[in-house]
C-alpha cells in the first residue's frame, strides 16, 4: 500500500526532538512512574514499563536512575503521584491536535494549556473532538533503502496490520497495540532495525499547511511542547 510522505515528517519531528533533547528525561520518568504504577514493576510482565525502559535507554539514562523512578512509582520509595490527562484541540487551519499530559496538579496543566492554545491560534476541544482522526496503534518507521518484501512479509508474519510503503521510500509497519512488542522484537531478530518504534496515536487523514500557516502550527506545537506537564502531542498537520 501507497502512502504520503512519512518519512519527511518523521526527519522534521526528530530533528525539533534533538534540540530539546534535555526535556526527554523528564518525560521518560514520568511515563516510567505512571506505567510502573498502573502495571507494576516488573518489565518482563509489563509491555509499557518495557518500552518506556527502552525510550530511557536509548537518552540514555542510568540503570540506577531507571530502577529509582520504578521503585518510588511502586511504593519502594516516597514519589509523586502523576496522574494522565488528554486534552483535544485545533490548531492553525482546522489542524487537529491531541495532547497527552502527566501531572500532578490538573488545575494547572489545563490552564497552561488551554493559554497556549488561545494565545498561538489554536482552539482547545473538549474530550472526543478530534480524537476520531486518529488511531491508536504500533508504529514501526524504516528508513529508505530497506528491503521492502522481506521487511512485509516478516512484518505480516509477526502479526502486523499493515505494510505501507510512502513516496520517499520509507516503510510503515502498523499494529494492534497489544502485538506491538512481539512485532518489533520479530522484526528486530530478522535484521530490520526501525528509525521509530513507539505506541502512538496515528493521524488517520492529513492536512497540508503552507507559508505562514505552516510556520504558525509550528510555533504552537512548540509551546505546547515546552509545557512542563505534556508527554506527548500527535497532530494531522503536514509541515
């Protein structure tokens, strides 16, 4: 299957990632402490404790600091208790936006939000507004250049969804969220080491912004970026 340009927007996403490269420890330990708190402590029984060690790993973070945020996440030591709060907004052009957040005062985070939001052009939803755009899957990026039929046929093998190859070249391997893991270390043990790996919530349908406009969602990406409570923004804008 045909698709648009991922690949160009993966590059454009991890190169903003790597200039706010010393925000990733935050996030990783707040996601270790939420997912090690709803699903306990042990990695080998918990599929998203697991991926969240793996995204500490590769910012490299100490073991000792990993097995810390763990233990206060379980009770082991005295920690914050982060709590999950999706909020679901436009942005420049009718774009869609979904913001997921870790806090631990709401009043706050909604309000920092929603400021963001109304200052930079955008329109913060209520619960529900938006979230039908997207789907929420596995998602597994190869780079161009890799060899697409034995990469599908693994892929499908291993469980996948979906094989989707875009104009660049880039190969897209969807899955049910629950097979994630079992597809990416099937894939990993067949030679096929993925650009992105990640449990995401994935834009069903794009929108294309130009000009201004295009300069105008970026900025308001990066401020809701740069608030101090959010994890993660998925959005349907093509920049």
């Amino acid at each position: 299957m045909a698709g648009h340009s991922k690949w160009a927007n993966i590059q454009h996403r991890k190169g903003r990632q790597d200039e706010k490269r010393q925000r990733i420890w935050t996030r990783v330990v707040r996601e270790i402490m939420v997912a090690a708190r709803t699903g306990g402590g042990d990695p080998t029984a918990n599929p998203r404790l697991r991926l969240a060690i793996d995204k500490a790993k590769a910012a490299n973070m100490p073991a000792d600091t990993i097995k810390r945020n763990i233990d206060k996440a379980t009770g082991n030591l005295d920690g914050v208790q982060y709590e999950e709060i999706r909020y679901e907004g436009y942005g420049i052009g009718g774009a869609a936006i979904i913001v997921d957040t870790m806090t631990d005062n709401r009043v706050r985070t909604v309000a920092d939000v929603r400021h963001v939001f109304s200052k930079y052009g955008g329109n913060l939803g209520t619960e529900g507004s938006v979230a039908f755009q997207f789907r929420h899957c596995g998602q597994l990026i190869f780079a161009p250049g890799v060899d697409e039929e034995k990469l599908m046929e693994a892929a499908l093998e291993a469980g996948a969804d979906d094989v989707i190859t875009d104009e660049e070249g880039a190969v897209e391997v969807l899955t049910e969220p629950g097979v994630f893991e079992a597809v990416k270390q099937a894939l990993e043990a067949a030679g096929f080491t993925p650009e992105v790996a990640e449990v995401t919530m994935r834009a069903e349908n794009t929108i294309e912004l130009s000009g201004d406009d295009r300069e105008r969602m970026q900025k308001l990406l990066d401020m809701i970026e740069d608030l101090d409570d959010v994890q993660d923004v998925y959005h349907n804008a093509e920049l």
